[in-house]
C-alpha cells in the first residue's frame, strides 16, 4: 500500500488517477494504478489486471466493472478540494466556516489587515493578506480548486478574476449584479481573456434560494459549489491524514485497515470511494456514515488487526434492517464495504 501512495505522488500533476481493485476470485486485493489512461503501477506484475491491461487503461468512471471473469472496484482519486476566497468581507466568514466544516482547505486573500484578521478569526487554513494580484500568484489552481471571488468593488473583481482565468479550477464564481459582472468579463475580454473560460463564470454567485443575510448568500454560494463538484465522476481519494499515517511508520506503527465504500443501493448516508482508515488503537481517520453501519463495519476492522490474516474482504452493511431503525438509521440503503489490511 505504501508503494501506492508513492506511485501517486509521482504522477504528473493534473493527471487524472485511478486505482483498481479485484474483489473476487485468487487475485482478491490486486491493486493497480491508471494514470491518464497508462497502467504505471501494479502491485503484482504478473497478476490479473496485467492480463487485462487494454480493459483496465479504459476505465473511466468509478465504481464496480466486471473484467474477465472478475469484480474490479475503480475508484478515481479526487484530490484534497481547495476552497480559494478572495475578499474577507461579511459574506466570506460563513463560506469559510461551511468549506472548513466540509474538511476542506480554505485560503483566503484579503489586502486589508483587519479584515484578514477576521478570517483568521472564522478558521480559514490560510490567509494571505496583500494585494489580490500578488497574493493569487501564491495560488497554484488545479481541477479540484473552487474559487469564489467576493471582494469588495469590481476593480478588485476584474483584477481578481483575470489572474484566477488562467489557472487550472474546478470552478469561479463572482459576486455581484448582473450588471456590474457582465461590465467586468466584457471588460477582460476586450483585454484578452479567454472567452470560454469567462462564458463560464458562475454569476451571480449561489444557487438562486432568495438569499438576503450574508449567512443566507454563504449557504447559496456552497450549494452552488457542492452542486457542480458533486457532478464530478470521481471519488474521495485518500486524505492528507490517511496517506501520513500509513506512510509514517514512526508515529503510526503497528498494522491498520483501509476500509473503502465500494457499492451503494438507497440513501445510504455516504457515497462510493469514500474511506474510513482503522489504526492499531483503534482511533480511526475519516468516516464512512456513522452510526450502527460504521460501528459494524469498525468492529470488523479490528477483529481483522487483531489477527494475523492479511486477506482482502468485503462485508455489506444493511441500513433496512431492524437494527438500523432501533439506531434512528433512516436512510434505507445498503453498502458493501472493502476491508484491507496495511502492514
């Protein structure tokens, strides 16, 4: 698993990661990594997936396919979502506290002082305060950065909107009027901005509720958001938190269990790829929906630590039953849950 980790990190950045996983059959817990459509890793070279390298390099979408005569779970890696504010104003501290409630990490720009103290104060994970235009030369973008443009006057806007233009994002989102956002991208057009990338621009900013309070804008603005990443065909990745504790053997010895969401029927209370990593103690990093499911699933966990099997599982968690509605589970669905074991 370690060596996994390291193939990722040596990716091109950008690049768009898969890593699959048969399920079934002698070659349970195979594992190989796609990259741009090349396989480049496979923990073992002469395994299943190898034989099937042209099906594997064509998967797309995540989730369970049938190769050959075998289950394989795709699960493409999302990256660490980056919430990128530019203006700490009124409007900026609940977009701040929803994107650090959603564990992601939140940079905000503000060139005023006491402003940026304010973001500091709402529990932004950066604040760079100088000028907007220096400060976004700090921001590298990438497919799975959200940047939401609130500052205070359209100057401020324009100047902002034409540097985040040329970066790499998942998407831009502008405050302001009709008016005033269309006076704005007519005006960098004219100077030379892509168009399409301007055509694009999510304005006014925030799903259309009727919102008045800034508290009100703010939940606007991250539905917006929420919207347009959830329409993404990728999955959870590993988390900051779960590749340093498998990798730093030192502070976080002893053998763990990755346990990955990877089929879901109903309303289960979370979504295909996500992760929920077992340590030797017990504490866990992340979570894969709470509640009697997660408990079950936990309990598994550490029966598999406490003995001395390495193999690869897969356990259901039936959130329909008896048990789930003694527990207050209403939502109704079921998931099978991959269990491996790093050491």
């Amino acid at each position: 698993m370690r060596e996994l980790f390291e193939a990722i990190d040596n990716c091109e950045a950008g690049s768009v990661n898969m890593v699959l996983t048969v399920l079934d059959g002698e070659y349970l817990g195979e594992k190989a990594l796609v990259s741009d459509g090349k396989l480049i890793w496979e923990s073992n070279e002469e395994g299943f997936l190898s034989k099937y390298e042209e099906a594997v390099c064509q998967m797309q979408d995540s989730g369970v396919v049938t190769i050959g005569d075998s289950r394989v779970f795709c699960d493409t890696l999302g990256q660490e979502k980056q919430l990128v504010i530019c203006g700490g104003g009124h409007v900026s501290m609940p977009v701040i506290k929803i994107g650090i409630m959603m564990g992601w990490e939140v940079t905000v720009l503000e060139d005023r002082p006491k402003f940026a103290d304010n973001a500091r104060r709402a529990g932004a994970s950066h604040v760079i305060c100088e000028p907007f235009e220096e400060g976004l030369d700090k921001v590298p973008g990438s497919s799975d950065t959200y940047f939401v443009i609130v500052t205070r006057g359209h100057r401020y806007d324009q100047a902002c909107l034409e540097k985040i233009a040329e970066k790499e994002h998942a998407y831009i989102g502008m405050i302001g009027s009709r008016r005033r956002t269309t006076l704005v991208k007519k005006l960098l057009e004219e100077q030379g901005t892509d168009k399409a990338v301007l055509d694009a621009v999510y304005t006014p900013i925030g799903l259309d509720i009727g919102a008045e309070t800034p508290e009100e804008i703010g939940v606007a603005i991250m539905a917006e958001i929420i919207e347009v990443k959830n329409k993404k065909k990728r999955t959870f990745g590993y988390s900051k938190e779960m590749v340093r504790a498998i990798t730093d053997t030192e502070k976080y010895p002893g053998r763990k269990v990755m346990t990955t969401i990877i089929t879901r029927k109903g309303s289960a209370p979370q979504g295909i790829g996500v992760k929920m990593l077992v340590l030797a103690d017990g504490n866990c990093i992340g979570t894969i929906g709470g509640g009697c499911m997660e408990s079950a699933v936990l309990q598994k966990a550490l029966l598999l630590l406490r003995s001395d099997d390495t193999q690869a599982r897969i356990c259901q968690a039936d959130l329909t039953g008896n048990d789930a509605e003694d527990e207050g589970m209403v939502c109704g669905g079921m998931v099978d849950v991959l269990l491996e074991v790093i050491e």
